[in-house]
C-alpha cells in the first residue's frame, strides 16, 4: 500500500507472508520495533510484520520494520493514519506513533488484548477499532475512553462492525447486537440482537 504525504512517499508492506525469515527481515530495515526499544524478545512467533519505506524523489530516506504476536493484522486504508507528521499504524493489538521522516517511535501502546481493525480520525482525536474494544485516543496514545460490547466487534452476518456516521461510532458485534456511541463514547442506542427487515 502505497500513500502520498507532502514529499514522503510511504510505502506500507504486509511482510509475514514474503517468504523471509526474521534474520533476513532484519537485515533490509534499519530500525526495528519492539526490539529497538529494548523490550524483552517475544516468545512467539509473530503473526504481523509491516515493513514501511519511506522515500522522496525516489530516493529511500529510511526504513522499519514492526513484529507483533497477538491476532493478525492486515495491510488496508484502514491500518494506517498519516498527520502532523506522525504515522499511526495499527500492528497487531498495538498502535505505534512513528515520526515520517525518520521512523523513530515516539510510542507503542496495547489498545485491545487480542487485536486491532483500524485506526480512524474522529472528533479531533483517533479512534480504535479492536476485536473486543473500541478506544479513542490522542496524539500521544493516551486512552480518552474505551468501550466494549457484549461480544466481539467482528461480524459474520455481513454487517459493517465499525462504521463512523454523522459524529456518531456505529458498531455491531458478533451475535448482530447494534450499539451507537457518541463522541464521548457514551452508549445512546443498543439493539440487541438486531437482524434487520
């Protein structure tokens, strides 16, 4: 995926599939997280790996590579927020803050036990979409409130789970319960079990 922010091309890449293994990951990307921010090497396997590439006038200016062990992400317009000059990308049940003209971390914080959907702008914050709850935050990954459902945001009934509309968070979990939350993350409408006609 690739997104075109002042004279920053950013090129997102899902790398768990490219067929490399971690020593020749590591060797294509110049700052590597967690494991730069001296966190203590993960146990298991990862089962996300974003590369992101940053150049201008074709030229690559810097490189990162992020590795994360809870559920799968997947590269989409959904995964990745660019302003102010910070990349928010969602990786697995994180969300990292990355300066775009160097890729240092500015932090990396857990938003959802299991994992994250998508990261959306609302209401002169950000919000988070996570398997099991949904969190607004702001520039400096501070939680502004969090709510979670009845069951997980994930639907199998082919409902949209998160949908932002006219300043409201609409969501659906996956027994098709229908929750409509403000922009303080107040709850002002629940269908339970809510099929349509």
């Amino acid at each position: 995926m690739v997104k075109y922010y002042k004279s920053f091309r950013v090129e997102i890449i899902d790398e768990l599939d490219s067929g490399l293994d971690t020593f020749e990951l590591e060797a294509l990307y110049q700052n590597q997280y967690p494991k730069d921010l001296m966190i203590p090497e993960q146990k298991f396997k990862p089962t996300s790996i974003h590369g992101i590439n940053i150049s201008t006038n074709g030229v690559q200016i810097v490189n990162a590579l992020l590795s994360e062990t809870a559920g799968k992400t997947i590269i989409s317009e959904d995964s990745f927020i660019i302003k102010h000059d910070y990349l928010y990308i969602i990786c697995s049940n994180y969300v990292y803050c990355l300066d775009i003209k160097t890729l240092s971390c500015k932090w990396r914080n857990q938003f959802d036990w299991a994992t994250c959907f998508g990261i959306y702008e609302f209401a002169d914050a950000m919000v988070v979409h996570g398997e099991s709850t949904i969190t607004m935050i702001n520039s400096k990954g501070n939680t502004i409130w969090s709510f979670s459902g009845d069951d997980i945001f994930l639907n199998t009934e082919g409902e949209q789970a998160f949908k932002i509309h006219n300043h409201q968070i609409q969501l659906v979990d996956f027994n098709s319960n229908h929750y409509t939350l403000n922009a303080n993350g107040e709850l002002i409408k629940k269908a339970s079990n809510y099929r349509g006609s």
